[in-house]
C-alpha cells in the first residue's frame, strides 16, 4: 500500500498435530515477529528488518527459522545479512511483494519470488535461488542469474499453493491492465516460465493504486481471492484447480455498500475454506472494518446477504489477514502496537471469537504492526495437504535399533523403505537394527492415492553416533572466559547447551560444568564437561641489582620451567643482558597461562673513569666530558680550568658533564686542567687531577 493513504528435519509437529511448522517464525512489520512454536505464539524482537507490508519467512521442518525476507533483503538465522542477499528486486511497500518456495524434492533449495510495487519503477516479477548449504550452512543466494526476470508488470501481489501431488508449487500473479492470471509450476526440474493463463473477465487497469490488495488462496487451494481497492472497491472470488492451475466461475462481490475512499485490502479464508474475512478502511473518516462471509454457495447476493461485521476500529487502518500455525487468524493494524486474533474463525458470525489487539508487540513509539503479515505456501495450514515425510521415535542418538515412523497414512497405497546400508522394507512403521555407528541416507518411497498418480520419494539422514563422549576430557584453563569448548558443526544437528546458546561451540563464560545437547531427527544425546581453573604460574626475578656500563648485568628467572619469555626490551629469550639502569620485566607463559615479574636495575659501585679528549662538534660521538659511568657515590666535585687558572666548569653530580662552553661560548681547542674529588659508597675517599684535550 502506498504512502499516499497511509497501511534436515521433520513435519511431525510436538505442539500443533495439524500444521506444518515451515511457517513457525513470522517477521512483518517494523522488526516484529511471532514464535509459534510455542502456546500461544511469543513476540519476538530479534528482526533487523522493517517492511510497510509484504515479508516472508521459512523455517525448518522442526520451526527453527532458516531466513527471511523485507523483498529487499534476505536475513540468515542470525540475523545478518545473508551472502549476496542485500540486492533484491522487491519493495517494502507492496501487499504481498514476496513469498519463499521450497524446491519441490531438495532439502537445501528455496526460490524467493519478488515483485515490485504500484507507483514505482520496478513492478517486474522475479526470483532469487537461496542454498542452505552455503556460507557454512546459513545459506547464500546464488549469484549466478540474481534477480531473474519472469514477467515485466505485475500487480504488486502474488500468492503461492501446492499442485495436487502435494510436491510442486503453483505461484499466481496478475498481469497489469489485464483480466489474466498467470499460474507458474515450480518442480523439481525448477520452475516453468510458461505460465498456465486464465481470464476472469474483471479487467484491473486505469489508476495504477487499482493494484493493491491482497491475492490469497484458501489452504486447500481450492478457492482463490483477489482484492481490488479504490476505484474498484470490489472482492473477486473464483475457484481453482490445482492440478491444472486454471482459475473459473470468478465472482464479484462488494463488502461495502458504497465505494469508501479506500475500500477492501486484505482477505483470508477460514481453515475450512467456507468463510472469507475481508478488511476494509475508510480512509476519509479513519475507521477500519473487518468484514466475514459465508461463501459456500458462490452466489453474488447470498455472499453479500451474509455479511457479519466482525469488528470495527476508529483508531487504526485494517491491513492483512494470515492464518496461523495454530489454526487461529491474525489480523495487523497500521501503526499498532499489537495484533488482533480470531480464535474461531471456522465460526459463522460474532462467535468466531474476534479479541482485539491480543498479542502486544513493542510501544506506539516503535510501531512495529504495520499493514502487512508474512506470506506463505498457504498449502502449509491445510491440515490434510501435508507432504509426506517421516521421522525415527524419540530415543537416544546410540541406539541402533530404530523405529521409523510416517507423519501421515491417509492417501498411502504402499510404501518402500531403504534404510541406507542395503537394507529394504515394506512395512508402515518398520525396525531396523543398524550394524555400526554413522550417518545413514534413509529413503522412503510413498506409492500415493492422489490425483498426482505418482509416488513420494523423502530422503534424510539419520546420525546413530558412536559415543556420548564428544565433548572430550575435563580442562582447565587460566581464565574462565577464553575458553572454547564444542564440536565440529555437524549438518542438519541441533544444539543446546545449559547456557541456552543454540551453536556447536561456546565460549566458557565462567569455570563449571558445562554440557551440551545434540538433537538430528528426533534423537538426543548428550555430554558434559568440566572446566575447572589452572594454577597460575609463578615468576621472580629476584632482588633488585646494580649495573655499570663496564659490567653489565644477566637478569634471567629464578625458575626456567616456563613455555615463552617476554621481555620489556622486545627480547624473547631466557634471560637478558644490560648495562643500563632502569626498571626492567619479563612476563612469561606455562600452559597458556601467564605471569610477570618487575626487578629495578640501579647504578652501581663502579670504577671512576675519566677520559683524556671529547670533540663537542655535533657529530653525537664524544660531545661531553665528564665521568664515563654513573657509578653511586657518597661525594663528588669535579673542577676544570683553562690554561690562565680560571675555573671554566664546577659540579657535585656525577651525571652532569661539560660541553666544552663556558658563560654560553665555545671555548677554544686546547688542553685543560681537571681536578676529582670523591667518596665511594664504602666511605673510601679519592683526590684525582689531570688534563683534557678538547679537539672540534
């Protein structure tokens, strides 16, 4: 809707016996979502996504979410940006702008179709290939023919339903100033790109706002409906036969007595398909209004005669509607803070149980309801249309002897399993006793009643591991938070660990015990650890010492035993010579664990030595003159005098040396005079006298 009126794995199900849990995470709106994989469905925050209206989303067959999608965007499980998933050819503000189809047959395959959105440049409808097995198993879009073009204007809507078989898939579009449908087959060959065409006789055209609304099958796939807001404020129902793909016995109908400013927008049919729920707004007076109808007869006036006001809103703009896992309907409201629910909707009137806002999704000041909810293959909440598949009773991942169970018996005629170590059987529920450990391709072929006439062939990979010690031995570590700890990942294995984290390796968060939990198929097992704490090494450098520059010093560690050294001289060695005073230490590491130790090097009882010559012409070799070591003394006076007996230079501190000036003025080259007095640190005085050359 347009700115312009402001809108490896199983499908056996733990907490819902009649839904697919493709559709188990939902994200829509400005980063909102739904968990339905627990009762009643939880918020979630975790979306980095935002989207006016259209989104998608596609979990595992066990409703671990594997990606969605804004039409602009694909996002992986961790919510980053999938690889080669940022330039999609979608838009955020277009009804239905997006649907994820599984490649019928492929466990790692998905088609994510696009289209663009009325008043905007591109309205083309196109696909992006997802692989799961990419990027290490969060999946990447294939490079190769992004953004492929099917057709080049559509409607800003499109919708999804299984073929009869129950493998393939039907995407359904509308061309643009047209009256035709166009029914696209997605098999395991990929997809058509002939589509099967059908006239229904409503031509959509003119003002090209005319091509918002939703497209939405019923989950049987039987019935189908187009909404047509604004000049056409009209709702078209027609029947669909999902063998051929062909669309007939189209109907109009018109919720609101007369045309509203804004009129129909979203549309779904109750889990039974008998009744239709239609939202509509008056966009002048700013009031909302969910509509029902009871469309079992297809008549015009007998639909429009049953028309039950279900709710009505002065606060919000009604937006779509979308059956839930749970069998409920959900319904988004522009800029709300919630979701409404119908608790019954197979019930005719007010006893479909409408509760207002019900689920609370974040403050008015974040808006995270807008007009849309994810749009799925609407197959995924028929509770009869479930593909076949199969799974192993619970047990534990060591058991050899596996009992192998199918979701569904109903439309089975026989049944052929090879359990992947030539190994065949023919029974509904067979055992099989697998001689070693490992990972084994378990095929069943379904032999099917249907109006396929074909048969099912479902391939998984069972783990019966070989131990339950993979985690390996207890450790230790110096810190309690740089520890690694885990498995190589594993495809198609789920992971829990006692800290609630879901990957195959964790970073130790404090020392404990720490045990992780691996899940493939409906079997567990599990392994501990303990991560206890290291004795830190110990390091000495022993006392502090002395140094002259004739006599340097060795410092090095009391002990040896020690893995690497590091000194504060860059130095990596055992132990280290100097003749310079300073503060000096080594830090040194055993077992990754490190120590470090501090020792102060001081002047030492060295011996006075005075040199004969210095040349102070700035060549920074021999510039000054004056004691050539520090050396720690009691007392000390050195005098220098030119050759008239003037004292040119006097001082006390041994470390103060003459630059061959005197009163700021170079003094010419020559022969002076010195004079030494000065007491060691063990009281012994010395009287010392001589010349210096000083040559520049």
């Amino acid at each position: 809707m347009k700115r312009y009126f402001f809108i490896f794995s199983f499908l056996i199900s733990t907490f819902y016996c009649f839904a697919q849990k493709q559709a188990n995470i939902w994200y829509f709106g400005n980063r909102a979502g739904l968990d339905f994989n627990q009762i009643p469905p939880q918020p979630l925050n975790n979306s980095n996504l935002n989207s006016v209206e259209g989104t998608s989303s596609i979990a595992d067959n066990n409703g671990k979410l594997l990606f969605y999608t804004n039409g602009l965007a694909i996002m992986n499980r961790k919510h980053l940006l999938m690889k080669n998933g940022g330039a999609l050819a979608g838009h955020p503000s277009s009804t239905n702008n997006t649907v994820i189809v599984p490649l019928p047959g492929n466990d790692s395959i998905y088609y994510v179709f696009t289209t663009g959105a009325a008043n905007e440049a591109n309205q083309q409808f196109q696909y992006n290939i997802v692989n799961m097995k990419g990027d290490g198993g969060l999946g990447e879009v294939e490079p190769g023919g992004m953004n492929a073009i099917i057709e080049d204007k559509i409607f800003e809507k499109l919708a999804a339903i299984k073929h009869c078989n129950n493998k393939d898939t039907w995407i359904v579009v509308h061309k643009w100033n047209s009256d035709e449908y166009h029914s696209y087959l997605l098999t395991a060959a990929g997809l058509s790109f002939s589509p099967v065409v059908s006239n229904t006789g409503l031509i959509i055209g003119g003002y090209e706002l005319n091509e918002l609304g939703t497209l939405k099958f019923s989950a049987k796939g039987s019935k189908f409906v187009a909404v047509h807001p604004l000049e056409n404020d009209g709702v078209e129902l027609m029947d669909f036969d999902n063998t051929t793909g062909i669309f007939s016995n189209p109907i109009v109908f018109h919720p609101n007595v007369t045309p509203l400013s804004l009129g129909v927008y979203g549309a779904e049919f109750s889990p039974d398909g008998r009744l239709l729920y239609v939202t509509s707004n008056d966009y002048e007076a700013q009031k909302a209004t969910l509509y029902q109808f009871d469309i079992t007869s297809h008549n015009v006036a007998a639909i429009e005669a049953s028309k039950q006001i279900i709710h009505q809103n002065t606060d919000f703009l009604a937006g779509n509607l979308q059956i839930g896992p749970d069998l409920k309907m959900y319904m988004a409201m522009f800029n709300d803070t919630s979701v409404s629910v119908i608790e019954n909707p197979n019930t005719y009137g007010t006893g479909c149980n409408f509760v207002y806002n019900k689920i609370y999704l974040g403050t008015q000041s974040n808006t995270p309801v807008q007009y849309g909810l994810p749009t799925f293959v609407q197959s995924y909440f028929d509770t009869s249309s479930n593909p076949y598949d199969f799974t192993r009773l619970p047990g534990n991942c060591l058991d050899r002897n596996i009992t192998f169970k199918i979701n569904r018996l109903s439309g089975i005629d026989s049944v052929k399993w090879n359990f992947g170590d030539s190994q065949q059987s023919q029974a509904l529920q067979p055992t099989h006793i697998y001689a070693t450990p490992g990972f084994y391709d378990v095929k069943l072929i379904v032999y099917k009643i249907d109006c396929s006439g074909l048969n099912d062939t479902i391939v998984r990979k069972i783990w019966i591991a070989d131990s339950d010690k993979f985690l390996g031995a207890d450790t230790s570590s110096c810190s309690a938070f740089n520890m690694e700890i885990g498995v190589e990942e594993i495809f198609g294995v789920n992971y829990l660990w006692n800290t609630g984290l879901t990957s195959n390796k964790i970073t130790t968060s404090g020392f404990g015990d720490y045990w992780l939990e691996m899940e493939q198929n409906g079997c567990k097992i599990r392994d501990s650890i303990k991560v206890s704490q290291m004795p830190k090494p110990t390091v000495s450098l022993g006392r502090d010492t002395n140094v002259c520059k004739s006599k340097p010093v060795i410092l090095k560690t009391v002990s040896a035993n020690y893995d690497s050294y590091l000194w504060s001289t860059g130095e990596t060695t055992s132990s280290i010579q100097v003749n310079q005073i300073g503060t000096y230490h080594v830090t040194i590491s055993k077992n990754f664990c490190e120590a470090s130790d501090t020792i102060q090097v001081l002047v030492g009882d060295c011996d006075v030595y005075i040199p004969s010559a210095f040349t102070p012409n700035n060549d920074n070799l021999n510039e000054t003159f004056g004691v050539v070591d520090n050396t720690a003394l009691q007392y000390f006076s050195l005098q220098i005098y030119n050759k008239w007996g003037q004292l040119i230079f006097n001082s006390n501190d041994v470390t103060k040396k003459w630059d061959g000036t005197f009163k700021g003025k170079n003094m010419p080259n020559g022969t002076y005079v010195w004079m030494l007095n000065y007491t060691n640190i063990r009281g012994r005085k010395f009287y010392e006298q001589g010349t210096v050359m000083l040559i520049r």
